[in-house]
C-alpha cells in the first residue's frame, strides 16, 4: 500500500498543528462557531447528539495493521472502546471530546492517517472498490490513479468552499462495486484499443448520487487517457465552483447543476474549460504513475495449488459466503463481517480491531481493506490457512457467514448518533437480523442486498438496496419507507416505493412478507432481484398491506385499542 | 472598517468603493473622484466616461459576475476586488485563479468581504495579493500565521505552476 514520503508527512502534522491552533482560537472565543464550524468538519469533526463525532480517512479503503493497532489505541484511550466504519471508507469515533482532538490528530500523522476533507463542502475521500488489485475481475488496479486524486485534492485551494459536498468513485473491474453511477464523479478504468496500441483511461460520469434527490449520473465523456485525469477534473470542479447553486443547499450538489444545463451543455462546458488545461503541466506523466504504482506492487505471493478444504458444514458456509475469487491461485481475499446479529452494522471494538490486526500480519501481507458494505476484508490469505483464520474470526464474532445475504445489512449510524437523523436504523437492522436469525433459512432466500438510512441523506445506500429502508418522520413519530429493486453495480438502478411507510415494529414482519413472497415464486436458480425483476412490485405490495388499514382507518384501529 | 493587510503589513487603504444601493442604476450614479473600485455594472454602463475621469481605476467582482465578460478591459484596472459574501461561499477563488491564470492579470487582486485568517493561505495560492481582513479580527496574527500553514502543496495554483511530482528530484 501506499507509503508517506516527506511532503505527505509533513503535510499530515501541519494539518494537525493547524487544527490545534483553530481549536484554540475558538476557544479563547476569536473564531466564532459559525466560523469553527467548516474548519471542523474539513478535520472531519462534527457536534453530534451526545457528544462529538471524529471522521477519520481510509483513503480508498486501505489500511495496515499498524494503522489499525493506532485506531484501537484510539478507540480505547479517546472513545469507548470501539469505533464504526462507514460506507464510505471512513472510521468514526463517536465519544471523543472536542479538545481531545488535536491530540488524535497527532496520533494518526504518526500512522499516516488524518481527517481531511472527510466533511465539509470539498473533495471527500476517494472510494474504491475492497477488491482493487486482487479481484479476479479485475481489468486495471484503481489505487495508483486513486492515491494520485487523494493528492491533489488534499488542500486544493480553489476547491476548499465549493457549493456542496464532492465525492469521487473509482472502479476498474468489470463488475462495478465502487457504486461509481452514483458519485458526484464517477470513473470507470478501461482499456481502448487505438492507433498506437492499448490506452488505458477512464469513462467518466458526472452528477450522480443518492441522498434527497437520488440521480443517476451521466456520462460527460466516453473515454479520457488517464494522463488527463487531474486536468479534466479541475475542468468539472472549475465548472461547478463557479456555477453551482448556493442558494439552497438542498439543490447545491454538481447533480443539480448537470440537471439543470442537460448533460450536452454540462459537458460543453467542462470542454472548453479543459481546453485551456488541457497537456498543461498538471498532465500526468508516466513517471509520477510509476512512482505511485510502485507502492501497491503485488506482495511476495508464493505458487501454490487449490488444495481440498476441511469438510466441516459451517466452515463451509462461511468459505461460500465471505470469501472472494482471488487472481492468484491458492489465495482467497475473506470478507470478515461487522454484521454479527444483534450488533450495530459496521461497529467493530478496539478488541476486534486488534485481533484483526494480527490476522492481516499473520495471513495476509500485513494489510487490509475495508469496504463500503462496511466489512474489513483480508485481502491475501492462502486457501491453506482459510480454517485457522475462520477459527480465530469466529472466536471474535467476526465470522458471520452473511456477506451478500439478508443480515448483512449496510446501514447509518441513524438517529442512535447522528443530528441528522429522522428515525433509527440500528435497532431496525438488530430487529430484522434477529427474525432471520435461522442460518438454513438465510441460505435458502440466498443473495440480498438491504439497506437502511435513518434519514433522505442516504448514507445507508438505501436507494440501491434490493431492499431499501428509509426513516422518516411524521408528527414527530419515526416510520420506515420501503423501496424494492435497487441495485449497484453496473446496472445500478434506484428501488421504487412500495407505499405508505411502516412503524418501526412492523419491520421485521414487513420484510418478512418481501421475502415470503419471493419464496413462493421463485423459479429455480433466481436470486430475489431476479424474481423481482420477472414478477414485478405489485404481488410484494399485495402482500405487504393486505388486510392493513390506511390512513383513518388505521388511526381508528389504535384508537380502538 | 476592514483591515487591509497587504506585503504582510496592515496598509492605509487610498481605495473607496462605489457602491449601488438598491434601485440605484449604474447610468445615473453620481462618479466619485480619487482612487475608485467601481462595481461591474457601472463600468459596463460608465465605460468611456470613467476612463475619461480617472487615472486609477478599480473593478469589484461579486457573486456570479463572470471574469469573461471584463477580459478585454483587464489593462484599465490598477486593482480588482473579489468579494466573498460569506468565507464558505468559495466563487472567488475560481475568479482570481481565472483572472492570473487565463487572463495575466497583473495588478493588485483584493479578496474583500468575510474575509478571515483561515482562508488566507488558499487566497494567496490563488493569487490574491492583498486581503481585506474583517473588522475585529487580529491582523497580526493573522499576518503572522495565516499564510504559512502549509510549506509545501501538492496541486498547481497561480503560485505554484508546476505541480509537486514534476519538482520531485
């Protein structure tokens, strides 16, 4: 992975020195909260329902077993002893105390990490995909051109006050799993075949995203040679700067600006900006690429055969569900999952983290990822020592076998943590994950995708769950929209509401229904999607509201009773 | 009253603004004499007139004013102000990097308006050379601090045309 020289280093500390001497200042009352407010939350800081929340980067999901060791430390010295990874490659303290935060600051420049731009209206972290440079899929390794993007978007001082937030996705398999159409920019590595041989560059779309107003985004350019990368994006940004509305920050992301001129105008735009940045010094050279790829070299693999695993029916179920095709024979890459039932999807304790720790050092090259899915992924371990890692997991609560299935559920903090929340959604995942708690059952309903957001913001995914749950407030009560058919992946589509929201303990039994439904037609071999996409919405939304009342009807009923 | 820190030092400021107050049109305004920063609207409306009056002129940029519709003017212009409505609203910065960048200019480029210790070293990166400073904020500070919180970058900017991985050695 990626190592510090000098300048990122020195870049990291006075950062941290910077944010002391802003925490002071407001302090001592010459910097207003008003004035605070942004300069926290570019460190990734914000005041939250109990207490203050600490952002911190993994920057494209990348993380050592050092790295994880410090945020252990972390979690144990500043917080209360665990942490949660979100579903954009950031790990978030919960119970830090605002003047706390300088010092941790300090302690992550030591490891390499930082807050930066994880809040705020600028670039965010880059995201990618958990598998980036092991998926058997794989056409290009993202992470060179990714840690490249995390360079220069790291105090860009034309892009620090932009209208709204800036997130940027990269993929480069075939199969995109960086949710990539749905990211203020989007880029999809892949080869062209020209004149002068294989040119590799991206596709690249532009105003996607989820939250209040989820859009899919557009495709600005077909293909652009990756030596443009940094150029092509100031074009975007320049354009969005100078043009994006910041009237109303509910229509202040890049989406509604692309809407608002079409994408052919959006696009002419960006064009003519870029001529005039266009092979200018900022165009990448094969040098710097050179330099950077160098860090993500592929480890010391050694030549190995797919031997026969231990037949032992659980182990086996973890193998088929939290183990993905690796491009080197004899390894795997395990998904160790943070959707062990009953506890908050994506929260893993200083224990947890230090055992995962060791297992990277031990098995897998001493690295690992975490991903949107909000799991930690070992990217590297031999299908020889998949029994012992399973074991060590499993002793730690980190083995659920329920990657892809129901019960892994990506999902908020929710309205448990978060101000801006409108519902909670830990207890809603926590109340679904213990109705399917029967393992045979799981299997058998097969892959799924559910996602909950405790509010429109979105941060749960919930628009490209196959299930998707949305907190919403009514008169001051919490209820739950459902959407089905969303998906990512390079047919992401947004799911449609199936109709009135629910109350929180209709949960369980509303999905409950989704899924029975599912079971009794399906044919052979169809995942849910696939019969959802054959039987279409409406027998799901039969059986979801038959017999319900609505509207006064219903509030008679509680009268009533 | 602003504080105008310019070469690292609070300055005397010899430049009024004129300013439109609501329902007044730029055609009838009445031109002050001295050292004036006009708004867009006036010069475009008072161009030939102005020019005749004063020796030293100055422009003042605000919101979505746009730099290409000025271009062909930038040689009349001893100082263009750039104003930021509010410091989070970072329209300006895309403004001054145009103006140095695209456009050469070469005279004094004002950031004015909610202009705070905190956005300096990004104003300067874009070429600002001379920052209004809110009224009650420490100047000294400011000036002591507020442009060298970072001693290396990694992207260009107006101060910095070649990017960091071409001065790698």
């Amino acid at each position: 992975m990626y190592h510090y020289d000098s300048i990122d280093r020195q870049l990291v500390r006075e950062r941290a020195a910077q944010f002391r001497d802003q925490v002071g200042r407001w302090k001592s009352g010459e910097l207003t909260n008003d004035e605070f407010r942004p300069l926290r939350l570019q460190n990734g800081l914000y005041v939250q329902r109990h207490a203050p929340m600490l952002r911190i980067a993994v920057p494209y999901g990348m993380l050592s077993a050092t790295q994880l060791r410090k945020l252990a430390f972390i979690a144990r010295t500043y917080d209360r002893g665990y942490g949660h990874f979100t579903t954009r490659h950031n790990m978030q303290f919960n119970w830090p105390r605002i003047e706390d935060c300088p010092d941790i600051l300090d302690h992550l420049a030591e490891v390499e990490m930082h807050g930066i731009q994880t809040s705020g209206n600028c670039i965010r972290n880059v995201t990618t995909d958990q598998f980036a440079g092991v998926a058997a899929d794989e056409v290009i390794d993202p992470r060179p051109l990714a840690e490249i993007l995390r360079q220069w978007s790291t105090f860009h001082p034309e892009f620090a006050f932009l209208p709204r937030k800036f997130k940027i996705a990269i993929s480069g398999t075939r199969e995109d799993r960086a949710v990539t159409w749905f990211h203020d920019i989007g880029l999809h590595l892949q080869e062209q075949n020209g004149e002068f041989g294989k040119t590799i560059g991206f596709r690249v779309i532009v105003g996607g995203g989820l939250g209040r107003t989820p859009i899919r985004g557009q495709i600005v350019r077909e293909f652009l040679p990756w030596q443009h990368i940094l150029t092509y994006s100031e074009a975007i940004l320049r354009v969005y700067n100078r043009f994006g509305r910041r009237d109303n920050a509910y229509k202040a992301r890049i989406k509604i600006l692309v809407q608002a001129l079409g994408v052919e105008e959006f696009a002419r735009q960006v064009e003519e900006e870029w001529a005039y940045l266009k092979d200018g010094s900022a165009t990448l050279t094969q040098a710097e690429y050179d330099r950077v790829a160098h860090h993500f070299v592929a480890p010391a693999y050694e030549t190995l055969t797919d031997g026969a695993l231990p037949a032992d029916q659980a182990f086996a179920r973890w193998v088929e569900r939290n183990t993905h095709p690796h491009k080197v024979a004899g390894y795997t890459a395990v998904t160790l999952s943070l959707k062990q039932h009953g506890v908050a999807p994506g929260d893993i304790s200083a224990e947890q983290m230090d055992l995962v720790a060791d297992l990277a050092d031990q098995y897998s090259f001493g690295e690992l990822r975490i991903s949107h899915e909000q799991n930690v992924i070992l990217a590297d371990v031999k299908k020889s020592d998949l029994y012992d890692v399973w074991q060590k997991a499993k002793a730690a609560g980190l083995a659920t076998p329920n990657i892809g299935l129901l019960t892994g559920i990506i999902c908020c903090p929710g309205g448990d943590f978060c101000d801006l929340a409108n519902a909670k959604s830990i207890p809603i995942a926590n109340a679904i994950q213990a109705r399917f708690d029967d393992l045979d059952y799981l299997f058998d309903i097969g892959e799924i995708d559910l996602n909950i957001s405790g509010c429109m913001n979105a941060c749960g995914h919930h628009h490209v769950g196959h299930i998707g749950v949305l907190g919403v407030d009514k008169n001051d009560a919490e209820f739950y929209q459902v959407t089905l058919g969303g998906r990512q992946g390079n047919e992401a589509r947004l799911g449609k509401v199936i109709g009135p929201s629910f109350a929180a303990d209709e949960m369980p039994d509303v999905v409950d229904k989704i899924i029975k439904v599912y079971i009794e037609n399906r044919h052979p071999d169809e995942r849910f999607l696939d019969t959802f996409d054959r039987i279409g919405i409406d027998p799901f939304k039969n059986r979801v509201y038959e017999g319900r009342a609505h509207g006064k009807a219903r509030v008679a009923q509680k009268e009533a009773a | 009253m602003a504080q105008l820190i310019k070469n690292k030092s609070v300055t005397v400021d010899s430049w009024k603004t004129l300013e439109l107050a609501e329902g007044e049109a730029a055609e009838g305004i009445a031109l002050p004499e001295g050292d004036v920063i006009f708004p867009l609207s006036v010069w475009q409306a008072r161009r030939t007139e102005i020019i005749s009056t004063h020796k030293r002129i100055g422009l003042l940029l605000k919101g979505y004013d746009r730099v290409e519709d000025v271009a062909g003017d930038l040689e009349y212009f001893i100082v263009i102000a750039i104003d930021f409505p509010k410091f989070v609203d970072g329209r300006g910065y895309s403004t001054a990097s145009l103006l140095r960048q695209r456009y050469k200019f070469q005279g004094e480029l004002r950031a004015v308006g909610d202009v705070l210790h905190d956005q300096l070293f990004y104003m300067r990166r874009v070429g600002f050379d001379s920052y209004a400073l809110k009224d009650g904020k420490n100047a000294l500070i400011a000036i002591d601090k507020g442009f060298s919180t970072f001693g290396e970058a990694y992207q260009t900017a107006t101060d910095q045309p070649i990017p960091h991985f071409r001065r790698r050695a």
